[in-house]
C-alpha cells in the first residue's frame, strides 16, 4: 500500500511539476527558446483587434453550420470516388510545376484569390479541385536533394538516376558520355508514339531544358543543350546535343512550344527580336531542317500574333520557339513586343491539334520559370508564375473528359520558400509583418519581415549602422521598402548566389482513369508508371484487352459506406414493425 501511494504521490507531483513549467512563458534567452506561442499569437490578435477595415472571417465563417455543411459535401464527394475510373486512359497530360513545392501552392492559392479581391486562402485552385493525391520522394539516386535533370527522368521515363542526367538509367555518371552508351531509358512520349498516339510538350523554359529533354533525349549531362556545350569526350565517343536529338533522333512529336531558339541556330543567326545569336558551332539551322523534313500540314512560329494563326484543323505539326532562352516571367509580360503566349494559350493549341488523333495523345506541360523565381529569391515572379501554370491546369479540365483523360499535376522538386509568421487572414501575400518593441512578440531586432522567406538565396543582407560609438550589424529595414514589386528579392537566412532547391517530398494530384493509384508515399519514378498503366503504354499492356479491376457498381462506396446504409435500413425497418405494432394496439 505504500507503494501504492508513493507512486500516486509521485504521479500528481509530475502533473503539478508539467502543469507550473508550461504555465510560465519562457525567458526569451532560454537556450532551448520554448516560446509561449499561445501567448504570443493571442497578443497578436488583441494588437489587430481594433483593426476597422476588416472583411474576415465573414459572418458565414463564424456559424458551425457553414463547417459542417462543407465537410459532409467533401464526405459526399469522397463517397462518390469509390467509384473507381478503370478505364483505359485515351489521353494523359501531365502538368509539371518546376519547383512547385507545397509552400508554392499554398501560397499562389492565395495569391490567386487576392488577385480575385478575395482573402485568398479560401480560394480552391484548379488543381485543389483533382480529387486523389499522393506525395512524391524527390531524391536523386546520388543526390538527397535533387536537379530537374534526375528527376524529370524519374517521373517521365520511370527510373531513378543520377543528378544532372537526362533520359538514362543509375548506371550513367554524371559528365561521362561514354557511360550512357546502352543505358539509355525511354520516356513515356516513345512509347506513345510507338502506340500510335500523338504527343506534345508545352514549357515556358527552353525546350532543351532539364524537364522537357527528359522526354526524348539521353544525355549524361544535362547542359549539353547545343553542339557548343559538348565536352571532348563527349565529342569522342559520338554523343550529340539536346537540341540535335529532338529534329533528328527523337520520336516524332507532334507539338513543340517553349523558348530556347538559339540551341537550334549557328552563330550567325540574329534573333529577330533581341538581335542576339545562335549557340550552334556546327553551322546547322535545327529549325529549317525541322521545317524541311515536315512539309505540308506543319508551322513554325516565334511570336504571338504567328502563334495565334495557326489553325489546328489544318496544322499536324507545329513548333514555336518564341525567345532565345527562356520565355518571359508573367510579371514581365506587359514588356514583350512579341506578345508570345501564356502557357495556358500553349496547353489550349496542343489539346486542339493533339486531340485529332483517334488514337489519343500524351501531353507534357511544365510551368518551368516558377523555379527561376525561387531561384532569383523573387517570389512575386514565381507565384505569378505558379498561377499562371493553374490557368493552364484549368484549360485542360475545360476540355477533356476525364471518364477517358487522366490529369496529373506534380513537382520535380521543392525550393526553400518558407510561409509564416501571424499575420491576420487575407493579409497581402507580399506584405510585412510589422512587430513593435511595446509589444511581447516583438522581433529580436525589432525590424519587420515578409510573410514569404527564404533558407537560403541572394536576399541575404545585413547593414551597418552606427550610433555614436556603438556599431550594430542588422537585417536591412525594409519598412519603406516595396516588397511586392516583382523584383523585391525576399530576405533569406543563408547568403547564395542562388537559392537551392529543397529536399521535401512533393504532391501529386490526379483526376481520370486509374487516378486512384495514386496513394500514400511513393519514390517519384511511380508517376510514369502510373501514367503508362492508365494508357496501356509499354510494357504495361497485358491488362488492355480484359476488363481492369473490378469496378464497383454505381453508388457502392465500399464497406465503411455500406455499414451506414445497413444502419439506416434496419433503422427504417424497425420504424415500420413500431408503427405497424402501434397500429394494432
């Protein structure tokens, strides 16, 4: 008994011991910084609370009514996807948002909705609304936070490889082009075409770029973009640039739009917009042999207003390179001449000239600059971007039918964007927090910050300042400064050049026949083959002339759902022997 209570004893002592230390806010000099956050975030509310221009939360936000009545729908419509689309995918589009790591969708969402004149966070984008998702590991086989190179091997050609390496498999080095010879891997787009289909890619980066090469090109580096780039070893042993292998080795695909016409031009060409020349040593125009050998029903455009002519009726093939690298951030298209088109006017010609075929099309789109804006530490250039890329998402939705059309929009890789501290609902997604010393939840330098950082990047920058003779090292004042103009470079707490990519595994969202296996965790090299299963492409074609799977009947949500209908039948059913019972007596 003794023991008994000297183990209750110490019990209630540990509670009382938990209950007094988190009950004292932590010294702000405490080694172990256990901030009160509580307590800091509930200053800040009561800061803000006089606050009179004030649009949120809405007099609907505060009814548990409004909660309840979207969380049955969400439940309604969770049910309805059991479900499952077996169908064979007659087209597959993949949307690729360069760099597009969770942080950037969140915050675009917003972007998108405040750009609407809403909040923004309650905005759904258009690829919120693709119903089964998944998340994606990133990693290089040699690397634990990975190059668009590696990855876009993975989830276009199905297997994990090196940094740096397009279209091979893990036993080609990086740089070592006799190393690639017989370990080439075929990208999705070969087996479509081998299948009878028609493909395309649609980027806003160039065409050789790390993403879009991985679908027709092998390359053990990927900066082999033009002749010029070629090593001498490489040279050695015959292989052939990036912007070579898609006029002449690649599959035939049908629709080729992005940036990047010097990798395809000889040093004496002269870009008809910037003047500028080409990278090709060899003396080959790449586009007039392209143009050459697809005579007839085939275009080739540079610029908006040749874009906006062609017809798709009457185009089979169409190229559009429409600058000498990579095509204009959304933010900077108000200063183009050229008016060349947004990535969603691109996705919606593809689709138009693609769809032709009876046989269906795979489509590749990839937002690509979303990633130069994190790189250039410019967050409002790479959600511009990132919005501009849901636009896209969107035309697609608008066109096919997903009964026979399998969508999927993922990430290669994340980047450092952080999103944080309290600032109110439907704050400006570019805004400051401002933090005063007569407040406890003050910054350290008493120095406001944005809601967007960055780990790492050129927005590094510290300032001297001096007060007779005390000299303090800061973080630069920023409370003049515009921190949504495009060019704003936001703060980062390491000081690059440029800013890294991040290691976090990615989403994947999907809608379409067999959307549903993508579930769970999955290595990224899961994506391609995901999508060749839905297409009955490669070696996954055994199952195409049988029925697939075992589709439930229309309205079998499965057992959990069917528990709740056995209950609310039995419940009918004694209902009616109550009555029934009721009647007689």
């Amino acid at each position: 008994m003794a023991t008994v209570h000297m183990i209750a004893g110490l019990f209630f002592f540990t509670l009382a011991f938990i209950a007094t230390s988190f009950g004292k806010p932590a010294d702000r000099d405490d080694e172990s910084y256990d901030v009160d956050h509580s307590g800091q975030l509930w200053q800040t509310r009561a800061r803000r609370a006089h606050a009179q221009s004030r649009t949120v939360p809405t007099d609907q936000e505060r009814t548990p009514d409004y909660w309840t009545n979207m969380a049955r729908a969400s439940i309604d419509e969770a049910l309805r996807l059991q479900t499952l689309n077996t169908n064979v995918a007659k087209n597959v589009v993949l949307f690729l948002g360069d760099g597009m790591g969770v942080s950037t969708v969140t915050t675009a969402r917003i972007l998108k909705g405040q750009k609407a004149g809403n909040p923004g966070e309650e905005t759904v984008l258009a690829m919120d609304s693709l119903p089964y998702t998944a998340m994606s590991k990133t990693y290089n086989i040699d690397a634990q936070v990975p190059d668009s190179a590696g990855t876009a091997t993975a989830f276009l050609c199905g297997v994990k490889a090196e940094a740096g390496v397009i279209g091979v498999d893990g036993r080609t080095r990086y740089g070592n082009c006799s190393s690639s010879k017989g370990h080439e891997a075929e990208s999705i787009i070969v087996h479509a075409e081998r299948a009878g289909k028609s493909t395309g890619i649609v980027t806003t980066a160039r065409v050789t770029h790390a993403t879009p090469a991985a679908a027709y090109a092998h390359s053990a580096a990927r900066g082999w973009e033009a002749d010029s780039d070629l090593t001498a070893e490489a040279r050695e042993n015959n292989c052939t640039d990036i912007a070579y292998q898609l006029v002449e080795e690649a599959p035939d695909i049908e629709v080729i739009l992005g940036g990047g016409s010097r990798m395809f031009k000889p040093r004496s060409w002269a870009d008809p917009e910037t003047g500028g020349s080409g990278d090709r040593n060899d003396g080959v125009d790449l586009v007039q042999r392209w143009q050459d050998r697809k005579t007839g029903r085939s275009r080739y455009v540079w610029n908006g207003t040749d874009f906006r002519d062609v017809d798709p009726e009457s185009t089979d093939y169409l190229l559009g390179l429409f600058e000498r690298s990579h095509m204009k951030y959304t933010a900077d298209r108000t200063d183009d001449p050229a008016e060349e088109p947004t990535i969603a006017d691109m996705t919606r010609k593809a689709i138009e000239i693609l769809r032709k075929n009876d046989n269906g099309f795979f489509l590749l789109v990839e937002g690509g600059r979303i990633d130069h804006g994190h790189h250039a530490s410019k967050a409002v250039k790479a959600l511009e971007d990132t919005v501009a890329f849901d636009d896209a998402v969107q035309v697609a939705k608008d066109m096919l039918d997903t009964s026979d059309s399998l969508v999927v929009v993922t990430a290669d890789h994340s980047h450092t964007l952080t999103f944080a501290g309290y600032p109110d609902r439907g704050h400006p997604i570019f805004g400051q927090n401002v933090y005063t010393s007569s407040t406890p939840d003050n910054t350290w330098d008493e120095l406001p910050y944005t809601t967007l950082l960055y780990g790492n990047g050129p927005g590094y920058a510290l300032v001297e300042t001096t007060n007779g003779n005390d000299t303090q090292v800061t973080r630069q004042n920023i409370t003049d400064v515009d921190t949504a103009d495009k060019e704003y470079e936001q703060q980062s707490a390491a000081p690059l050049r440029s800013e890294t990519h991040g290691g976090e595994d990615v989403i994947i969202m999907a809608d379409g026949p067999m959307a549903h296996l993508f579930h769970g965790v999955q290595e990224q090299h899961y994506i391609a083959h995901v999508m060749m299963y839905a297409a009955c492409l490669g070696e996954y074609t055994e199952h195409c002339d049988k029925p697939i799977g075992t589709p439930k009947p229309v309205g079998d949500a499965g057992p959990a759902a069917r528990g709740s209908y056995y209950t609310v039948a039995l419940t009918t059913v004694l209902s009616g022997l109550l009555m029934m019972a009721a009647t007689r007596l």
